[in-house]
C-alpha cells in the first residue's frame, strides 16, 4: 500500500523501484550548504557558552585569590595590634600611608608600602577615628572628637584581568 502510494506520488514509471531511485537526485549543494550552516551555528553557540562560562570561572578564582589575601592582611593586623605597644604599633604608624604585612620570624609585621602577589596588589590604609557623643565611631572623621587610641583599616586588594581592573576592599 505505501508503495504504490509512494510510486504514484514520484510519478515512477511502471517498470518498477528501480526507475523510480534513478529519479531521486539527492541533495542539492543549497541542500548541504544550509545543513553546514545549521552545524556551524550550533557549534559557535557551544563554543561560546564554554568561552563565556571559562571568564567567569576565572574571574571567580581571582576574586576568591583577592578575598584570601585581604582576610590575611586583616589576621596579620589583629597579630601586630595584639602583639605590640599602642605607640610602637598601630599608634605609631602613619595614617593615610599604604603599609602591607610581612612575616618577621614567627610573627607579622607592617611595613611601608604597597605589595604585589602574582599579580595582585595588597595596601593596608590606617585612617584616624572620631567617635559621636555616644562613643559611636562616626563615618566622617571629624577632629574636633578624634579618638587617639583607634584607627580604621582599609585593605585594598586589587588585579587586572581579561575584563579590566577589579578589587576586593575589607573595611575594619
């Protein structure tokens, strides 16, 4: 039943099937170049999932990295506070003035200077304190109410990759 309907539709001749595959020609080169298309475009849209998907896997490992380096400078300056008098330690450092941490033996130091980690720059900046009258620290120093014996810590991490310039920042 299907042959005859699939000969009567081809227009095959009598004599048999073999008149009609004759008929068939195959694929037209529009045919294949439309099928090569059709391929490409899969393919670049893959390619370009795997692309995307490898920048932001990198740019997660190198904020990761920076996170890492940041919690480090803040351990070693909890280290050095703990570790040394007011006046010789934090009191004694300069404010506004990039420092980063060093291992002196078995403990941390801080010392002048920014520094660079396979490609990330660490900076730790010591800022003066203002507290309101509630002994609140205030957000916008003000002299009048300095507090001497605190200081704010900012550490700065920072890289560049494929995508420009990022940083991590870690306020204390």
């Amino acid at each position: 039943m299907f042959g005859d309907k699939w000969n009567n539709n081809k227009k095959c001749l009598p004599v048999g099937k073999q008149a009609c595959l004759a008929d068939r020609r195959g694929f037209t080169l529009i045919e294949i170049l439309v099928v090569i298309g059709i391929i490409v475009a899969v393919f670049t849209a893959i390619l370009s999932f795997f692309i995307i998907d490898n920048r932001i896997t990198e740019r997660n490992r190198m904020r990761l990295k920076a996170m890492a380096l940041t919690e480090e400078g803040a351990e070693a300056v909890r280290y050095f506070r703990d570790n040394t008098e007011w006046s010789i330690g934090l009191g004694g450092l300069s404010i506004d003035t990039a420092y980063h941490p060093v291992i002196s033996g078995s403990s941390w130091d801080i010392v002048l200077g920014g520094e660079t980690i396979d490609g990330f720059v660490r900076s730790i900046i010591f800022s003066k304190v203002s507290r309101d009258e509630n002994d609140n620290i205030e957000n916008i120093y003000n002299q009048s109410r300095d507090d001497p014996d605190t200081r704010k810590i900012n550490i700065t991490v920072s890289w560049n990759d494929r995508q420009g310039a990022a940083s991590e920042i870690l306020n204390l």
